[in-house]
C-alpha cells in the first residue's frame, strides 16, 4: 500500500477516478481565536497492490499539539479487489469537513492509519494575526499586506476601502488619483 496523496485542501472531487484539487494548504490565519473555519476537504489517494486485495480500514484523526481530537474519528472501510491483468488499483477517498472549530493556536495534524498502522500525518498551523492588515507568509513571518501598503498611502481612501484587497494592484493605483 503507498499513500500517494494526503492533503488538507479547500476543495476536492473525484470525476472517474480523477483526483481534482482545490487550494491546498498547510496555514490558517485568524483574527480570533476560538475560529471556525466553514469547509476544507482532506483528499487521500491510495495504491494498494495485488497482495493487498481484501478488506481494509482507513482511519483518520484530527488532532491537536496535545494529542486532543478536533472532531470525532472517521473510520472508512475499503474492499480491495484487483482485476485478473491488473497489479495495482487505486482507491481516492474525499472527507468534506464543515464549521471545524479551533479553539487555540498551535500545531494540528491529521493522522491517517490504515489497518491500525500510521501511514501518513498531514501537519496545519494555526496562527492568530498580530493586527489587521498584516499578512502571514510563513509560520513566525508577519509582513504588512502588499495592499495595505499601497492604499495606506494615498489618504483619500476609507477605512473600508483600505482593508479591501479584492482588485488588482494597478487598479488600486488608478483608483487613487
């Protein structure tokens, strides 16, 4: 068995054994803490090969820094079943996940086993935003939005407008003057 794809994304689909992709991603930034975050998707695919045709039990655990479930253990069994001329299958299995609750930054992970042996771990970061404006770039690197920098400087922008990043940087620009 090979785990070929384990990863938290925005979205996921399978169309006819294809695995299609949406934004993945390993960070979360919040403003407050405890947040939500309103849907992701965990996407796996697996190759088992002719000597594991059978039954079999993915299971996985959301967990944070402490050991602690996010939610409760999905457990997902899977009939391997190889045909005659063939050596390998392989199986992708989709978790949409809604409304999952942080209750504190940190360092999370979802742990997949299969057969009651861990095979894969999928580590998240979850940071809280030092103040509004600010970007994360990578865990620990805070740097000020390319957008806040830009609107910041011409005075004739809102409040609102300038918390706005929605439109293209050049767009901004001719916005200002």
């Amino acid at each position: 068995m090979n785990v070929q794809i384990a990863v938290l994304c925005d979205a996921a689909t399978d169309y006819g054994g294809k695995l299609n992709l949406l934004g993945t991603f390993d960070t979360i930034v919040t403003q407050q803490l405890p947040a939500i975050h309103p849907q992701c998707s965990v996407a796996l695919r697996l190759v088992f090969s002719k000597v594991e045709e059978g039954q079999h039990k993915v299971k996985m655990n959301f967990v944070d820094e402490d050991g602690r479930f996010v939610m409760p253990s999905i457990d997902m069994p899977v009939e391997v079943v190889l045909p005659p001329d063939v050596n390998f299958v392989a199986r992708n299995f989709i978790i949409n996940i809604q409304q999952l609750k942080f209750e504190k930054p940190g360092q999370y992970a979802i742990d997949l086993a299969i057969d009651g042996r861990q095979e894969s771990s999928i580590p998240l970061h979850v940071n809280a935003a030092a103040e509004p404006g600010l970007m994360l770039m990578a865990p620990g690197v805070i740097v000020p939005h390319p957008c806040q920098q830009i609107v910041e400087e011409k005075s004739s922008f809102s409040r609102a407008s300038r918390l706005r990043c929605g439109r293209s940087f050049g767009s901004l620009l001719r916005s200002t003057r």
